[in-house]
C-alpha cells in the first residue's frame, strides 16, 4: 500500500509541475476539460472565440457611448 502511494505522490508532483509549466490560456482550457469532459476541445475554443467577439463588441459600443440604459 505504502508503494501505491509513493506512485501517487511522485504522479502528483509531476502533474503539478507539468500544469504549472502551462500558460495562463492554456490552464484555463485544462480547467474547462476537467470541469466539462465530454466538451471536445474544439468545442470549447469555438465558446472561448465567441465570448471573445462579444466582449470585443461590447468593448466598442461602449467606446461609441451605444449601449442601453437600465433603471
């Protein structure tokens, strides 16, 4: 038992080393594979592109002072 979980550990340790290795982008796409396994990665660059199209024209309507008001 003490060896599986000497396996474990050194596992761990290289995981972590690995994960931490990664860029910010890509942590975030490891993030979403493990919080959303059945998403294809293709999937989830397609929802990070999209998010990034709204966020770019939100940016700019309100640059251009067209956005709605709200009570």
């Amino acid at each position: 038992m003490s060896q599986a979980a000497a396996i474990n550990t050194k596992l761990i340790d290289s995981l972590a080393q690995i994960i931490l290795s990664l860029t910010d982008e890509e942590q975030q796409l490891l993030l979403q594979k493990i919080q959303h396994p059945a998403l294809a990665s293709e999937e989830i660059q397609s929802q990070r592109e999209v998010l990034k199209r709204d966020i770019e024209l939100g940016i700019e309507q309100l640059r251009q002072g067209d956005y709605p008001e709200y009570d």
